[in-house]
C-alpha cells in the first residue's frame, strides 16, 4: 500500500494591510520626532549653563543638572507668569458665559433680524487686530482702565464673544427644540430656561470653548504689548520676548523661559485635549 507523503503547507506571505501599517506608523513616528526636535534643543539648551551654550553643541545633553537657566527664568517670569494667569481665567470664565448666552438666544429664541444681528457679531472674527488699535486704546482711556490688567481682560472677552456664540449656537442648535417648548409650555422663562435644561448640557460645549480660549488669551501678544505698559504688569509672552538683551543674549534663560511659557498650555492639551475632541464632535451632530 503506498503511502503519501505529507504536503508541507507554503509559507505565508505578508499582508498588504500588514505591510501598510507598518510604513503607516514608522512614517508618524518619523512626523512625530520631527515635530518635537525643537522642544528637545529647547529643553536641553535651558538645561545648561551659558559657558556650554554653543550651536555646534545643542544637540548634546547638559554635562551637569544644575537647573541650567530655569532657575533665572522663573525668577523673571514668575510676577508675569502670574499675571498671564489672572488674566486668563477670568477672561475665559466671562467670554464662555457670555457666548453661552449669546449661543441660546441666537439658536433657542429666534427674533426680527436675529440673523442680520448674528452675521454683524461674527464678522468681528475678521476685523484685523491691528486695524482697531488706536480707537481701542481711546476707549480703554475714555474708561480709565487704560495700562490695567481689567481693561485687557475687557478686550480679550469682546475680541472672544464672536467665536464663543458661534461653538455654543451650533451646539444649542443640535438640542432638541421640543425640550425648549416643553419648557415654554411649563412656564419657564428664557433665564429659567437656560439654566435648568440648556446650562446643564452645555458642558461638552464649555469645554472646547474654556480650551479654546484659554489658549488664544494666554498666547496672546499684540494686546498685552500696547494695553498694558508697565513691564513688571505685563502678561509672560510680553516678558518672554524681554529676555533678549539688546547686545547679548542668554540662550539657556530665553530657553527655559520659552519652556515655562509653553508648559501651561501644553498641559491644558494634555490632560484635556480628548474632552476637547468629544466637545467638537458633540457640537458636530444631531442630538
């Protein structure tokens, strides 16, 4: 009786789609080393001492860890580090709360030329900064909070309310308009209304705006540089470009002050960019 011989099964061949994922990730990993080659010099350049500061040597790492010029950059940047912080979060709170409304009227409480209103207060996302400086400032003066931290908390949160009402009227557009008639039916007023039911849903949407904005603000150089005149008051982005001396310029401190500059911001995206994603997609469909 012959006997068959066993059939050695062909060897596997790799998958397109493998194959494809593989280049997919090592061309992001690629990307991603790319993007974050500055913050590396920036980070270990602050790390060094003047002496070891050099363009041929930025790429090395510090030979000790005394703090470099971190320690002389906070000690400079620390009164507006402060500052850019009392700055911010009001700025933010008021913008968000005030295009919240602006949001709920312009989406929930629909009016004789609400849309010609709407389109008017939007157009202001396009009016250039530096075409509004001189009348801006005469205001500020004319109110006599000229050179103060509320009169730049003032402008920030007029110069935000165009995009806030847009995010917050997108988002009020995709409730259910029958849980507003309800409401009205009910007896709820419209100031009733927006804090029992509207306020309540909103946070996805205060979210990417508290985010939005408090980056925008904090970032911010133009208006921090002609509203407030007195340096010590100035907000850290004003202090960081002060840095540089005329003559000479301490790269390790202009460094480190960069990196502290930057750190508030970057961990706002770090631990809230995923909300932020959820905010717009929230804001992106039907509910």
């Amino acid at each position: 009786m012959a006997t068959s011989l066993p059939i050695e099964p062909a060897p596997r061949r790799p998958r397109l789609g493998s194959v494809k994922r593989i280049i997919g990730f090592g061309l992001l990993f690629l990307i991603v080393i790319f993007y974050l080659m500055p913050l590396y010099v920036m980070i270990v350049t602050g790390l060094k001492e003047a002496a070891e500061v050099t363009g041929s040597t930025m790429w090395r790492i510090p030979t000790s860890l005394s703090g470099g010029g971190f320690g002389e950059a906070w000690r400079r940047l620390s009164p507006n580090l402060i500052t850019s912080i009392k700055l911010v979060i009001p700025a933010t709170i008021l913008s968000a709360l005030l295009g919240s409304l602006n949001g709920y009227i312009f989406s929930k409480w629909q009016f004789r030329g609400s849309n010609l209103l709407f389109g008017l207060l939007l157009f202001g996302m396009f009016i250039p900064y530096q075409s509004i400086l001189i009348p801006m400032l005469q205001v500020l003066r004319w109110l006599g909070i000229y050179g103060t931290l509320p009169g730049l908390i003032l402008v920030h949160v007029i110069y935000g309310l165009p995009i806030t009402t847009l995010i917050f009227r997108n988002y009020y557009a995709n409730i259910p308009s029958e849980l507003v008639e309800a409401a009205r039916i009910d007896g709820a007023g419209m100031l009733e209304l927006y804090r029992r039911i509207m306020l309540p849903l909103s946070i996805p949407a205060f979210v990417v705006v508290g985010i939005f904005q408090a980056t925008n603000i904090w970032n911010d150089f133009l208006f921090g540089l002609t509203i407030i005149t007195n340096p010590n008051d100035q907000p850290i982005t004003i202090a960081l470009n002060n840095l540089a001396g005329s003559f000479s310029v301490a790269w390790n401190v202009v460094m480190a002050g960069a990196v502290l500059a930057a750190l508030p911001t970057a961990l706002v995206y770090i631990f809230l960019g995923r909300y932020f994603i959820r905010g717009m997609l929230a804001g992106s469909m039907k509910g």
